[in-house]
C-alpha cells in the first residue's frame, strides 16, 4: 500500500478520485494493455538482442509474465530455496500452492522454458 501511495503522489492528478493509474486523460485509467504492448515486449525483445550479441538463444517466442513467473519460482525451487519464501514473495498464502503450479510434482525438475537463461554455456539450452 505504501508503494501505491508514494506512486498516486508523485503523478500529476493526486485528487483521492483521480485513478491510481491514470491513462493520457484524467478522467480514463491506463489502458489495460499498454504495459504489455508498449513495455513489456519491447523489453523482451531487447533482452533476446542482448543474448544473441552474447551468442545465447534469444527469449522463446511466446514469452508472457506468467511464463516469466512461472520461471521465476521454478528457478528458485530448482535453486533449493525454501518454498514459504517463494510462496511469500508470489503472493500464495500456502506454499503448497506454489508448489503444485509451479514445480514438477515429482520434485525431479521444475517446470520452466527460461531456465537454460542461466547456463554459462553459449548456446547451451537443454530441454527445460
């Protein structure tokens, strides 16, 4: 809630009405996609850019922010960290939760098509 508040007062319309996320007029909220569309794939495309200039594969076509999130706490598990951490900083009240959508439930190898993201290795991508 905080970080809402530090945000609604250091835009231009602060009135208690005014919305949170206001869009180019005072009176519409942003619109839904424009994160998606005007942020968001364009910041997956510079990061596949980077990794090609590093001679790694570039992001898998179909990256989303659930597939960014998917990875995220698949690489934790996969990482060994504890899942109430994960499940705390996902938002889940049940760690269980976390593990059952986002993990392997055989606990051999967590679900995730980013994780070869983080191999040294030029070009190795593995099937993850």
């Amino acid at each position: 809630m905080q970080l809402l508040r530090e945000h609604k007062d250091a835009v231009e319309w602060t009135e208690p009405d005014d919305f949170v996320f206001a869009g180019r007029i005072r009176e519409k909220p942003r619109e839904r996609n424009t994160v998606r569309t005007r942020i968001f794939y364009a910041a997956v495309k510079r990061a596949s850019e980077q990794l090609v200039a590093e001679g790694r594969s570039p992001m898998p076509d179909g990256t989303t922010f659930h597939s960014l999130r998917r990875t995220y706490a698949a690489l934790r598990a996969e990482r060994g960290e504890h899942p109430a951490i994960t499940a705390a900083q996902m938002g889940h009240r049940d760690p269980r939760m976390t593990l059952r959508v986002y993990t392997d439930v055989t606990g051999v190898k967590p679900k995730t098509r980013l994780g070869w993201l983080l191999r040294k290795e030029p070009g190795e991508r593995g099937q993850d």
